[in-house]
C-alpha cells in the first residue's frame, strides 16, 4: 500500500471516530463497536490489512496505548471520591470481578482446554467494565444518581485488578510454573514496587516542573517523563504498566499521599496537570484508541469462526453470572431499573483489550488464542449491553427484570425512561 494512501486513512479513521463519538452521544451506541466493525471489514472480511503486516510496530502501538491508558485512568480515579462511594461499590466490585474471573476461567479450560495459568489471564484481564462506555450509558437512563457513581466507580477500580493482576500472571506464564505462594508474593511486590516507584516519580516530576517554569508551557513534557519512568522501571524488570498506572493515580491525587515534610519541598501540587495538558491527554487517548479498536477489528479471527462464537456464548455466561452477583449483593429496596441497569452494565473496553495482546507479543503458545477470545467477548459485551439498555430503555425488558429480581422501592421503579 502506498504511503499517501496510508496517510489518507489514516485521515479516515480519525474523522470516523470522531463521527462514531457524535452517533454515541446521539444514540446511546459505543463508538467501539463502530470502529471494530470498520477493522473487521478491512482485515478478516476483506483481507485489505493483515495484523502480521504491522510487525514490531504492533507491539511498539499496544505499549503506547497501555501506557497512556494506564496513566489516564490513573488521574482519573479519585481517592476522595472512591472512598466516599467504597461501601456502595465494594460488594459489587469484589463480587463480580470474582465470579467473572472464575466463570471465566473455568470455560477457558473447559471450552480451548487451556492450561490453568492462560485461563487465569483471561478471566483477569475481563474481570473489568469499561468505564468509557458505562459512564456513557448511566447518563442516558434514569437510575439514582448513587446507582451511577457506583457503576462508574466499579469501572475505575476494576482497572486496578484486570491490569495488575494479568501482568503478574504473565511473568508466571513465560516461566511456565505456578506456585501459591510465590504468586501471591511477586504479586504484591510487583504491585508495592510500582506503588513505590510511581509514587516517588510523582513527587520527583512534580518538584522538577515547578522548579523549571519553561516545562508548564509544554504540553508532552509530562509524557516525556512518563516514557522515562516506564522505561527505566521495564530496565530494572519490574513491571512499567503498573508503574505507569500508580504515577497516574499519585499525579492525581499528590495532596493525599504528600506528607508534611515534604509540603515545602514540593509546592503546588494541584497544578501539575492543567486543564489544557488534561485536554491534550485525552485528544490523544482518543486518537490512540481509535486505531486500537480497528486494530482489534482487524485481529479478530474470523477464519476460526468457533472461537469468535465461543466468545459469545462467554459472555453470555457472564451477563447470566453478572445477575447473580446483583442478586446477592444489591440492597433488596433498590429500585427495579437500577438492579436491573446494573446487571448488564459488564462491556469489557481498551484495558482488556491491551492487556489480551501481552501474551501473543511475548511470544507464548497460548497468545493468539488468548488474544482472539479476547477480543470476542470484548466485542460481543459491548454489544449484548448496546442491546439490553435498549430494550430496557424501551421497557420491553422490564416484566423479566421483575421476574428475576421482584419488585423494589421507589417511583422508577414504574418507569425505564431516559434521563435528559
């Protein structure tokens, strides 16, 4: 393919993501599957792109978006307001990334008769929600408004499990051996390493930009610093998507964890990230993602229909998991649209995605198989929680949703309107 042509659609599928996230606001539709399906049709469907074409700049791209992912999602989570909302989100956090971990786990083994330590990585790396498409959602139907900061919590704080704990069980993975104890113990010090490094590259990036004014006027001195950080932290073999993910959450938070020594030091933390830098981050998250999700589009393996169909009857399984979990840990008054809102509220995004492609770039036998059912439950969760919030929008769904959960308390309850 020749380089302007490139360069064209490249244009192409900047104006298109773009389109996707006007139809999303517009119609309640996540612009990934927009964006998959454009990937699809160019790679399996009509062989235009083949994922093998992209070469070492495909592992060069998913560690680009992991690292700005990672760090986004960082800023974004909030200390203050996790731990104002923790009571309210912790029981279905907990439970429904446990129970999708284990249900998952246990169809991988049962269904591709993958090894334990595979199957692990896959319930892990989807025991999350993705909170790009459940914020989107819970601001276009009526629930209470405690009702949505718990889905959008659980979406941030998922994060923390779907992305440290695959990337421990991949070091365990290349090696080939699983012991209890030993998992246990390089989880929590892979994860107390990068709470370290990050922490402490927080405070360092903080005292250099305020010492050198001429670095607030840039707009990727921060990334520059974080490309550093993860580098040196991947040197050293400890693991720089953590690390990546823990500077975000430190950057975002810096006056939670400063001490009081340290206040003189280190001068005007909340500064460190201005609106415009903030604004830049996501332009460019969003830039990345939109390549990425027509990158999975184009990786999905269509020629092995029975995995792709298999994702489907995963999710399935999970959705179904996913009400249980509702049903055990959902106070017994909470209104009828919002047990049921929070039922199927699971699609799996951009985290679960980068971290499926891991294995395969690392070159382990299981990785393309991971990578493929993957991306097929993350397409197909997408898609049945497209379709379920339509139905209950519509309030064709809501005499099953009594049926499974009875009837709750309060007026919405009588009503599955759209908010706005």
């Amino acid at each position: 393919m020749q380089t302007p042509v490139i360069i064209i659609i490249i244009g192409l599928f900047i104006f298109w993501g773009h389109f996707l996230t006007g139809v999303f606001e517009r119609r309640s539709i996540p612009d990934v599957l927009g964006l998959m399906f454009i990937g699809i049709l160019i790679g399996p469907v009509f062989h235009l792109v083949d994922p093998s074409s992209f070469g070492k700049f495909g592992s060069l791209f998913s560690n680009l978006v992991l690292i700005f992912i990672l760090f986004e999602s960082g800023t974004d989570l909030k200390i203050a307001e996790v731990k104002s909302s923790f009571k309210e989100s912790a029981g279905i956090t907990t439970i429904g990334f446990i129970s999708t971990w284990i249900t998952t786990t246990i169809l991988s083994m049962v269904i591709f008769r993958l090894p334990l330590l595979s199957s692990l990585f896959i319930g892990a790396a989807l025991g999350g929600t993705s909170s790009a498409v459940v914020v989107g959602l819970v601001k276009k139907i009526a629930v209470k408004p405690k009702t949505a900061t718990t889905l959008i919590i659980e979406s941030a704080e998922t994060d923390v499990f779907t992305l440290a704990i695959p990337l421990s069980i991949l070091g365990f993975m290349l090696t080939g051996e699983m012991q209890a104890h030993t998992l246990v113990a390089q989880f929590i010090s892979s994860l107390v390493m990068a709470l370290v490094i990050g922490i402490f590259g927080a405070f360092l990036w903080s005292f250099i930009i305020n010492r050198i004014q001429t670095l607030k006027a840039t707009k990727f001195s921060t990334p520059a610093f974080l490309f550093i950080l993860y580098g040196i932290t991947e040197y050293l073999q400890f693991s720089g998507p953590l690390t990546a993910l823990s500077f975000g959450i430190a950057i975002g938070n810096l006056p939670y964890f400063e001490p009081r020594l340290l206040e003189r030091i280190v001068p005007n933390q909340n500064i460190v990230l201005p609106e415009a830098e903030k604004n830049f981050f996501s332009e460019l998250v969003f830039l990345l993602r939109t390549f990425f999700f027509v990158f999975i589009g184009v990786s999905i393996q269509v020629n092995r229909v029975e995995w792709l169909l298999w994702g489907a009857v995963i999710t399935m399984a999970l959705f179904l998991v996913r009400i249980i979990a509702v049903k055990l840990v959902i106070a017994r008054n909470t209104p009828l649209l919002d047990k049921a809102t929070i039922s199927f509220m699971i699609p799996k995004g951009l985290g679960a995605a980068v971290i499926a492609t891991l294995p395969f770039q690392q070159g382990h036998e299981d990785g393309i198989i991971i990578q493929s059912v993957c991306f097929s439950v993350i397409l197909f969760s997408t898609l049945y929680c497209v379709v379920l919030f339509f139905l209950l929008k519509k309030g064709f769904s809501m005499p099953l949703y009594k049926a499974v959960f009875g009837v709750g308390n309060g007026e919405s309850d009588k009503q599955a309107g759209v908010a706005g």
